[in-house]
C-alpha cells in the first residue's frame, strides 16, 4: 500500500520556485500495477523518487505500507530504499561486473546471501540465463534493461518503481521489457509503480493515472 497524504513540493525553475503538488492525496493497493503518465515537467519522475526516498519530502506525509518515510533517520531511509526494486531509464549496470555480478549487487549490498533457486528461474524468465558472464557493453539495449529488471526483482521486494524503463528502446522491445516488468512483479506480489510516456504500454496495467496541475486523474477520463 502507498499512501499520500496532504502531499506538497516544489522546485527550483530559474530564478522561481515552481510548484509541484500542493496538497495531494492518494492511496494505492499493495500488489496494484500503476502506468503512471503526464506531461513532461508534470513531476511523474518527481513523484517516483518521493514514494521511494530517494529524494526527500518537503510537507506532507507518505506511507509504504505501515512506514511513514518522514519518520525515517538517514539510515532508515538507506535501509528502506534497499528493500525496493528500481529500474531507471538508464538502467545504471556497473560496467565493470558481469552480468551475475549486476544482478546479485542488490543481494551484497544489503548483507543478504542469494535464492540460487529464483536466480536460476529469474535469469531464465528474462531470457539472459546465457549471458551471466558477458558485462554490460556486450549486450543491446534491451537485453541491459532485463538485467536492470532482474537486479530490481532479485530479492523479492513488495514495491518496484520504474522510471521510463522502456524509454530508451523500440516499439518492439519495449513491449516486451514491460510485460516481463508487469507479470514477473505480479507473480512476487509487488506493487509496480511504473512512469511511461506511452499510452500504448500503460492501456496493459490495471490502473492508469494522468498527473496534471499537481492531481492524479484517471487516464481514461483526459480523453473524455
């Protein structure tokens, strides 16, 4: 479950500050799959760093679960971010690990020793069970961004955030990457919180949210 409440931020634009949401609240289920899209400077990347302390909050309050991540110290919130997956646009793979190496960093950096069980099934899944030992330059695009998938999923989190994952690849595979995204995360029980400009891509979730003027509203209900 995440929970927004009287949710307020702003920013720096130039010389002034912009406002981002003023006052907003809203509440997802837990296992819920969010396509969450608006227009550019809308603030959808903005959001997604908030829900996953990655940024801090400035008013307001939001809850994951039964955490209120404004109570967190610094290493709380350190402790809270690794227990969330996050794929980013980017992917942001080590260049110099293997693909292995990628995938268990999650797993080493929070002190935790693999399921060589869901490696094997999560490897095999995504289709790169063949390329454990070849490292991020040898690979396309859109088998960089199953490995970033597998690195987020590997230690079993109860929410993934996604920011564009699929940005930086064509119609084709982007398709692809979003349904492996969607049915491995559904299979684990997490909730997905994914960004995307494409409509196409967000018509496959089951809640669809367009962020305008701070507010989410429906996607459905813009076309109206």
């Amino acid at each position: 479950m995440i929970r927004l409440e009287r949710l307020t931020f702003s920013r720096n634009d130039g010389d002034k500050q912009r406002l981002i949401f003023d006052g907003l609240n809203h509440e997802f289920k837990q296992g819920s799959q969010i396509a969450l899209l608006g227009d550019s400077g809308a603030g959808k990347t903005t959001l997604l760093r908030l829900i996953g302390a990655l940024i801090p909050l400035q008013q307001g309050k939001i809850w994951i679960r039964d955490t209120e991540l404004s109570a967190l110290s610094e290493t709380e919130r350190a402790l809270h971010r690794r227990k969330q997956g996050v794929v980013f646009q980017d992917c942001q793979l080590l260049s110099t690990l293997t693909v292995r190496d990628n995938i268990l960093l999650t797993y080493k950096l929070a002190g935790l020793t693999g399921d060589p069980e869901l490696f094997q099934s999560l490897t095999a899944d995504l289709g790169i069970a063949k390329l454990l030992d070849r490292y991020p330059q040898q690979l396309s695009g859109g088998e960089q961004q199953r490995v970033a998938i597998a690195r987020a999923l590997i230690h079993q989190p109860q929410l993934v955030l996604a920011d564009e994952p699929t940005g930086n690849l064509d119609e084709g595979n982007s398709q692809i990457v979003a349904t492996m995204l969607r049915e491995l995360t559904q299979a684990q029980g997490a909730t997905l919180l994914m960004v995307t400009h494409s409509q196409g891509l967000a018509q496959n979730f089951e809640q669809r949210w367009f962020l305008r003027n701070g507010q989410l509203q429906p996607l459905d209900s813009i076309h109206e």
